[in-house]
C-alpha cells in the first residue's frame, strides 16, 4: 500500500535523492515519473530548485510506492487537509462533475479517506446502485449444437462437426446475455482500481462489485473504446458510469517508466471548477429572478477582417446572465486566482481586466463583475469605475466557496433584474 502524501496547490514540494516515510518530499526517480507523464497537463505544476510547486490543478497523482495528493488552498482551511479535501469534494459535485444518484455519495467521509479512495468509492456507490436495478442487457449472436432447433440451423457446420451424430443440431441463434461491452469495460475498471485502493472501505466494494461480474468476460480496453458506445434508452443511465470508467481509463499512463507501474493521475483544473461552481451556484437564483444563465457564451466576435471578409477574436465569457429579451444584462468572471490586498490594483491581471472592459463594450453593458476565492486580508467586494466612452461598474467579489456565493454576490446578480424590459 503506498503512502499518501498530501500537499496544496502552489505549495513546494521538495525533492530528494531518497526519501523516508512520513517525510515531506518525494524522490527524484518519483519526479522522473512525472516529467515523462503523458496524462497530466504541462501547466499542472512547475519546476524549482530540487523541487516543485503545483498551481492550479488539484486531485491525485499516483506515483510508484507514492501518493500524491493536491488540494486547493481554502482561505482558513490550509492547516487542515480534511476540510480542504471536503470542499474540493462538495465543489465537484456542485460543478456536476461527480455524480451520485440520490445522495448516496453522503456516506462518504471525505475528510477520512485520500482522494483516490474518494473517487473509487463513488464510482462503486453509483455502480451499486445500478447494478440493484439490473445489468444491462442485450442480445449476442451465438454458435452451439443443440438438442433441438434453436433460431436457424447451419448446414455447412452441421454437416462438417454432426455427420456422425445426427442426434445434435448445429444453430445459429440470438440470446440475451449480460456479457456485452458496457459490462466488460466496468469490469475491466474495478480490476485496475483494485491495486489502487487504499482503504478497507475501498477493496470491500471493488472486491464485492468485481464479485457481482464474475460471470462477465475478462477483456482489455482504452478510453477509445468507450466513444464508441452507443448508449439508448435501455441503458442510457449507465453513461455517468461510463464517464467515471473513461476517467480512470484516460488518467493511466504505462510507459511513464522502463517498469511496469501504472501512473494514474486525476487532476482538475481549478480554474474550469470553480467557474462551473459558481455557475451551478447561480442558476437557481438566475431563475428566480427571470434570467437565463449561460456559460462560455454568448459568443460574439470583436473584430472583422474586410480583406478575407471574416471575423476574427471570438469572445467566449465565462458566465452570461440574459434577460427574457435576450439581452446580455451581466457578465461575470471566474478566477481561481490569489489577490494581493496591498496592491492598488489587487494584484488583478491587466489582461482580465482589458478583456472585461472590451465585453462591456461589445455587449453594450453597464455592471461586469470579477468573482474570485475569498483570501486573508481581502474584502469581500471591492467596487470599481472603468473608465470609457461609456462608464462601467466593475464589482470585484472575493467568496467564501465553503458557504457559497455569499449575499453581496447574490445582491449584484439579482441587481440586474431591472434592466429586464
């Protein structure tokens, strides 16, 4: 069983030559491991002086006798990996990116178990529960002598294996069995999981669930092969599962090393989480107040090229709140970023700032706002004027993600509604 070491996200990590147990380091056949990586992004940490520090991106990295655990930095919850651990797990499930049906993942004690354990434990929770309602099923085509006619017989077969026995029927013939593809790739999962559990919790219901698809066909499979399931309507609840299996099917890596030791890696980009966050957190209020949510959209362009008649630099905002005329009223933006409460201009990026200003211009707006983490010694709004043919307000928000939006955030969404015609 490998030990979990558990860092936050920009913290150094050192690295060593060896390393013992218990110690704050990992080694530099382990850093070796993740420089070959093929399946962690290039931006996900950065390298230092016998060292490196992770930015962004948080999850699990499991490395040979190794696990790298990454947590995001919640403002008041740094000495404490299990809160800090909850709420990346509460964010997930917020964002739509772990899905358990009917709040099973509850049972779960994410503040007592690593973060891969977490994984494999809703992704048995969600399997259990579908396997109580039925297996998916479908018809395979077939070849056996029979005793009796069973759909068509083969005569060519018939006469070259039964010339002897005329007692026994060579058929052809269509049979519903649970031995399909669907039921074979979650097999093939449990079995790659299982080596990766690390808790009792864990092996117990890989081992239970692998037990309920004994009588399933043991095959191998890539990430590619799930595209290529075709889901219905008899077996379209099992696609939150197939995404689940794709996950860990896409996050292996087995030529990190001359070895046989499977990398396995589930890293979330903090950035696109806490945008879908906010936006799950916003929806129902936007609701409420007669406005449509949408992200990533309305896409407009800012520029047109007469000489090859063409648009060019497409906006794409994070967070866009329409009115019932469909009129662009606000546009908030997501930035999984820290702030600097010293600096006149809170450490917030020119290039954040400029791309805010040009959608106010584009979309014709009055209010714009910058959502980040809430952060020590900050405030949590900060009102700006933008300055421009047409004067904007800028409302910075700094939120707390532990208790959601907060009212100041609330109050400015809901600040839009009269604009409604």
């Amino acid at each position: 069983m490998s030990e979990v070491l558990t860092c936050l996200e920009h913290q150094s990590v050192p690295i060593r030559p060896t390393r013992n147990s218990g110690d704050f380091a990992i080694t530099t056949a382990q850093a070796a491991q993740l420089s070959k990586s093929k399946s962690i992004p290039l931006d996900a940490f950065r390298w230092g002086h016998q060292s490196l520090q992770w930015r962004q991106f948080c999850g699990v990295v499991q490395l040979e006798g190794l696990t790298l655990e990454i947590l995001p930095k919640i403002y008041g919850k740094e000495s404490q990996p299990g809160s800090c651990r909850l709420t990346l797990i509460r964010m997930l499930r917020k964002a739509g990116m772990m899905k358990v049906h009917r709040g099973a993942g509850a049972s779960i004690h994410a503040q007592n178990h690593s973060l891969l354990d977490i994984f494999i434990q809703e992704f048995c929770l969600l399997l259990r529960e579908q396997t109580l309602i039925g297996k998916p099923r479908d018809y395979q085509q077939q070849e056996a002598n029979l005793g009796v006619v069973k759909g068509k017989l083969l005569v060519n077969q018939q006469l070259r294996q039964n010339l002897a026995h005329s007692e026994r029927l060579y058929c052809q013939f269509d049979e519903l069995t649970d031995d399909i593809t669907i039921n074979q790739i979650i097999k093939f999962t449990l079995r790659i999981l299982f080596p990766q559990c690390r808790s009792n919790q864990s092996r117990k219901a890989v081992t239970e669930l692998l037990m309920q698809h004994d009588a399933i066909s043991e095959a191998r499979f890539s990430s590619s092969d799930i595209d290529r399931i075709q889901l219905n309507r008899t077996n379209s609840r099992y696609g939150p599962l197939l995404d689940w299996c794709r996950l860990f099917l896409d996050t292996r890596n087995p030529d990190v090393t001359a070895g046989k030791h499977n990398l396995l890696s589930i890293l979330f980009d903090m950035n696109v989480l806490f945008e879908r966050w906010l936006a799950a957190e916003l929806r129902p209020i936007a609701h409420q107040a007669g406005l449509t949510l949408k992200e990533q959209s309305p896409r407009r362009h800012l520029a047109y090229r007469a000489d090859i008649d063409q648009e060019v630099f497409q906006t794409r905002p994070d967070i866009s709140l329409i009115n019932q005329d469909k009129k662009v009223v606000l546009i908030l933006d997501a930035k999984w970023k820290i702030l600097d409460s010293t600096e006149a201009k809170l450490g917030i990026s020119q290039q954040d700032l400029y791309q805010l200003t040009a959608y106010g211009n584009l979309y014709n707006l009055q209010s714009l706002a910058l959502i980040y983490p809430r952060q020590q010694n900050l405030e949590p709004h900060y009102p700006i004027q933008l300055y421009g043919r047409q004067r904007m307000g800028l409302d910075v928000f700094c939120t707390d993600v532990t208790k959601g939006i907060g009212e100041l955030v609330r109050a400015a969404l809901l600040k839009s509604q009269p604009t409604m015609s």
